[in-house]
C-alpha cells in the first residue's frame, strides 16, 4: 500500500503527514474537495474528517470510483446515511465502515467460539462499554462530540461500534429496540458549592478535589513529559506552555458543569431478536476502565464472559467446566484498539487488491443495518417507546 496524495487544511497537520509518508508537495492539498476535483491518483481514499462532514465526501468520493474506508459513524443523521450507503451500491465501490471492534483478536476469537456451537443456540448477549471518566470529560463534555448539532447522539458517535458487535455475534438482525438515557452528571445542577462562579478550572477553588480537572487531565500529565492522547488533541504544539495556554482560553480548560454539552453520558440500549433472544447493551462515563468492553454471551449450552484484557472463559453446562482461550496477541506495530484499527485497514487493502468483498468481516450493508438500530434506538429513547425495526424501516423508506 502507497499513500499518494493528502487533503488537510491545517498546515503544521499536513506538513506532518506528508513528511512521514513522503508526500509530494504537489499531492497535497487544503480541502477535501480540492481532492475530489483532482483527477483521480488513486485506488481508495480513507475519511476522517468531522462526522458532519461524513455524507458530503463519501458521496463525492464513491462517485468518482474510489473505494472507501470511513471513519464511524457513516454519517450523522438516517438520511445521510442513506445517501452514503446508496452511493457505494450504486457506484459498485467497497465501503468499509471503521467497525473496528469486528477486527479485534479478542472480538474474533468470540465470534468463533460462537460459530463452533460451543454455546449452543444464542438466547443473549448483556454488553457495556466502560467510557471511562476523563475520556468522556475529554471528548462528549468539552470536546468535538458534545454537542448534537455538531456531531450526533453519543450512542452514534461513541458506540455504534458496539450495536455493531451485538448483531455481528448474534448473526442477524434486530425486530424491536428500546432505549433509556440522559446526562446524569455534566451538568449545571451537579456543580460543587465549592466550585461558586468559576467557569475554567485554572481558576476553581474546588479543582484540586475535582477528578474531571483540566489540569489532572492534561497539564500535569504534560508536566511529566507525557504528550499522547488526550493531551495531544488540545494543541498542536504539545507542550507545557501551549497547553497552559489552551486550557485558559480554549474549549478543553472549561469547568464540565459549564459546558455546552447535550449528549448522554449514561444509557442503556434493549434489542428483541427473533425467536426471544435479547441483547442488552450499557454505555456508561463513570468508570475506570476506559473503553475496555465487558461481555457475556449466553447459550443454550455454556456461558461466555469476556472482558477485553483476559482469557475468555466458555462455561460448558455438560462438563460443568471452564474453558479459557486467549486471543492472538494485539500487534504492537498498530495497537490501536486493541488491534482492531491494523485488523480493517489490512482487511480493507486485501478486499481491494484480490478483489474480494467477502475478507471483509464488515461490509456496507451491516454497517447501515446496525445504524439503523441505532437512529431507531434513539427514537425508541427520546419518545420513550420502544420501536419496531420493521416499521421503522418502512417509515423512513430503508431497504437492504
């Protein structure tokens, strides 16, 4: 694989890009449209750009024949992704949805011990994503995913992967959803006494018992000479004067009770699947762990349990005895969600170069499918109803 061109309109961005990769200057470019319009360099193109920005590219760029690997979600609202998912069928183009949970060592191993009938038949799966607290601080309070109206619901930003995962492990789709959820926390009416009028946590009284400090978070850690994620993301020039700097005037510095925030930071999704099986899903701030999923599958003849980080246990009903199967190692060239982000970009290069959708373990069609729970499972949440796949479909003119 070659990357040949780059579009970025931040120049110290682009310039870091195009020096690792060995960029001509001449391939480089400041807008995503800039690319479009340029004769075509290449076989696919990868999308990160801001998830509202999602539809406008993906469409742009399946109409001039690229295949596609696109950051989640695949767009921000139903009939975006409609449009995206149209596009890619339309103009015969692979698009690959960074699912990356379905790529992982840990998550693969699951999904074979689910086929091997070791379990037996599936009758549910209860599944939680542990945020993490100052992930979520970082990222749906003060950051890029707080508000609806510039990105979508947290359930869509954050964890369309795990919808995602649910179905993947129980083999078909969903007939009814519901959903509760809401800001249990990040809000006004939580505020510390203590804390009085300050806005910023360079000037709060209550900071230093406070465990969603900006300065916990980002400047003592930068203070140590760390300088990954998350500290990375409040400022280009990662160090600590620049951070000081960008807590006090900047979006990461305001205090989490203060901020612009509308996104649930605690929520629980209930899928029916035919033939009553029924998975639960649980997105949650308030952890230690950060992002490291909890899962139980249950069958008609063991019991799985799994955690992300161990050995994952298959209980046999007959034997009375456990089982424990470790996963490949994660690689540590790309670790990245727990390997999963080298797991789809070298199923997405394969797919492309043998011409074969099928190496895919996601394809266009499980990732809309599983959006859709999604767009529906929000609905289901908001009118506090629960909501049947089948006549949402129907309703918003969806079909596979």
């Amino acid at each position: 694989m070659e990357i040949v061109a780059l579009a970025e309109p931040l120049k110290i961005r682009r310039e870091r890009v195009r020096t690792r990769h060995n960029i001509p200057i001449s391939s480089c470019y400041t807008s995503w449209e800039d690319l479009l319009d340029a004769p075509k360099v290449a076989d696919a193109v990868v999308i990160c750009v801001a998830d509202r920005l999602h539809r406008d590219v993906a469409v742009g760029f399946s109409n001039r024949g690229y295949h596609i690997l696109l950051e989640k979600p695949m767009a921000t609202d139903l009939e975006s992704c409609k449009d995206v998912y149209a596009a890619a069928k339309r103009n015969n183009v692979l698009l690959a949805v960074c699912h990356v949970l379905r790529y992982t060592a840990y998550n693969r191993k699951i999904k074979e011990i689910v086929d091997s009938g070791a379990l037996g038949d599936i009758v549910g799966i209860q599944h939680m994503e542990p945020v993490g607290h100052f992930h979520f601080a970082h990222s749906y309070v003060r950051g890029n995913w707080r508000k609806e109206s510039e990105s979508s619901s947290s359930l869509l930003a954050k964890s369309c992967h795990d919808i995602d995962i649910m179905m993947y492990f129980m083999g078909d789709g969903c007939e009814r959803v519901s959903s509760f959820g809401g800001i249990s926390h990040f809000k006004k009416g939580k505020k510390p006494d203590a804390a009085g009028a300050s806005t910023r946590c360079t000037s709060c009284a209550y900071e230093p018992q406070c465990p969603y400090s900006a300065k916990k978070i980002y400047l003592e850690p930068a203070m140590e000479g760390y300088k990954e994620w998350p500290v990375d993301v409040i400022t280009d020039v990662v160090d600590v004067e620049n951070i000081a700097d960008a807590l006090l005037s900047g979006p990461y510095g305001r205090c989490v009770y203060e901020c612009d925030n509308d996104v649930c930071d605690n929520q629980v999704v209930n899928i029916e699947f035919k033939d009553s099986r029924y998975a639960t899903f649980s997105m949650v701030a308030f952890t230690k762990d950060i992002c490291t999923r909890k899962t139980r599958i249950f069958g008609t003849r063991g019991e799985l349990v799994g955690d992300d980080k161990n050995a994952i246990e298959v209980y046999d009903f007959l034997s009375r005895r456990s089982v424990f199967h470790d996963p490949d190692p994660v690689p540590a060239e790309l670790p990245g969600h727990g390997g999963g982000d080298l797991g789809i970009i070298k199923s997405f290069v394969e797919a492309i170069a043998f011409n074969n959708p099928d190496l895919l373990p996601s394809n266009s069609t499980s990732s809309f499918a599983s959006h859709v729970v999604v767009f529906a499972a929000e609905e289901a949440r908001r009118c506090g109803s629960v909501v049947n796949i089948g006549d949402f479909c129907k309703k918003n003119g969806i079909e596979f």
